[in-house]
C-alpha cells in the first residue's frame, strides 16, 4: 500500500514523539508499503522569528508571509526540521531523504488570493510525483517540507495539509494519515462526499482540493504514545497496531470507487 503520512505538532516538538513516529514509518516501510511523510513546523517557525524580533501575525489560520518570513521558513522548515525527521526515520534502520517541496519541482504554487493580502502565503497548483516514485524505488522514504516554487520562481509557505492532500491525490495514495497532538477531528466519519475536502486535524484552514485517496486516518497523539497503520497480509484493508493502551482519534472516509482528479 501507499501511505501519505502528515506530521506536525507536537511529533516535530517532542523527541519521544519524534522518535516513535520515526519508528512507526520504519515499520510500515518494512511492511511493504511506500511512505511519504510531509511536514510544517509552525511551533517552531514562531519561535524562530520570536527571536529574530520579529512578531507572528495570522488571519483565518494563515501566516502573514513578508519575505523576511518567507526566507526563515526556508530555513526552518526545509531545514532543521526536516533533517530532524529524516534523522528521526533513519535511527530505526530506514532511509530518509529530505526535501522541500520546491526540490525538483514537486510541488508547484501560486500565490493564495486573499484579502488582505497575506504575502507568500501559497496554493498547490500542480505536483509531479516523478522523484517521489524514484526515491521509493530506492528503497526510502520522502520526507517533504512544506514550501514550494512558485511559477514566478518564488517559494511560497504552503498549509501543510493541503499539500498533504495534493501529494495523496498526486501519488494516487491508499491512504492519508494525519498524525497530530490536536484533538480537534473526531470519528469515524462514514459517509462518502462526493467532492471530499480533507478532514484537518489542525482546525482551520483545511485543504480545498478532492481527495482520490481511500482512506483519511486522523491519529492523535498522546505523551510518547502513538498509534500506526499497517497493511493486512492481503494489503487490501489496514489495522491498528499499537504499544500503548492511549486512545486516538481517527477518521475514515468510506473508500468507494477511486476517481481521477487533478491534484
């Protein structure tokens, strides 16, 4: 099977957390199925410009993005936080490699029309799972910063969850996985939506594009205990494994028939 899994807070801040999500990749990857994980890193991008002097501002859940912003969320987000990640997966056996979502041209933005203006503050216009395919070739998995390369040759901040959606409707995914410490989704949800939006874990905003994926998991995080998905023998149905007794949160969107749609 196919996995899009999206990490975000408290599996970027605490390294207990940040370890066992690591170990959870590293043994759906030794399952047999393709993982592909993308982050944000918000928590962290704010403390970052918190000591540069600078103040976060946001409107309806988005960043106001300047290019001072801009070029620190490069830095953070493409940086330290995604090699934490990579390092993280890769202390249990598996290879990682990083990248943000500009590498290659994975990920193509536009600027998000809105008012005010909110700078480079971007929208998934196109993805090319190209290099993703040849990186699971190799045996490893992507994991995928979120900032992409604007056509203007610009990098835009881009929602982390809507570019977690665009990479499952890319990849033609199995299934999404949001992984976060925000209790704010509750399930299961069983009705099929003919144009599904994706479920955020993480309030506001949540991602606009249709979902080709199966399945959507929402799995919340408790202290160093996680939950993780893993195929069947047959690899047509997941199960939950767990080494913990914590509950989690999850979502499921009926998986129907898959349809074709433009990520």
């Amino acid at each position: 099977m196919r996995f899009v899994v999206k990490l975000g807070g408290a599996a970027l801040e605490d390294k207990k957390i940040l370890h066992a999500c690591g170990k959870a990749i590293a043994d759906l990857v030794a399952d047999g199925n393709q993982v592909a994980v993308v982050h944000g890193g918000g928590v962290q991008l704010t403390r970052t410009l918190a000591a540069m002097g600078k103040k976060s501002e946001f409107i309806s859940g988005l960043r106001i993005t300047d290019a001072e912003t801009r070029d620190a969320a490069l830095m953070v987000l493409a940086g330290r936080v995604n090699k934490s990640l990579v390092a993280a997966i890769g202390s249990h056996g598996q290879s990682a490699v990083g990248l943000s979502g500009g590498d290659g041209h994975v990920f193509r933005a536009r600027k998000k029309k809105t008012n005010p203006d909110l700078g480079f503050v971007g929208e998934i216009a196109a993805m090319d799972p190209k290099w993703l395919e040849a990186i699971w070739t190799m045996g490893a998995v992507p994991v995928i910063s979120s900032i992409a390369l604007g056509f203007d040759g610009e990098y835009y901040n881009i929602n982390a969850d809507e570019m977690a959606a665009a990479c499952a409707i890319g990849t033609k995914a199995d299934a999404l996985v949001f992984l976060t410490d925000v209790p704010g989704v509750k399930g299961p949800w069983k009705k099929r939506r003919s144009s599904p939006a994706v479920c955020s874990p993480n309030s506001t905003p949540v991602a606009k594009p249709s979902l080709t994926a199966s399945n959507v998991y929402a799995f919340f995080l408790q202290k160093q205990h996680l939950y993780y998905l893993t195929s069947s023998p047959r690899g047509s149905t997941t199960e939950r494994r767990s080494w913990s007794h914590e509950r989690s949160t999850e979502i499921e969107i009926d998986p129907g028939s898959r349809e074709e749609a433009a990520p």
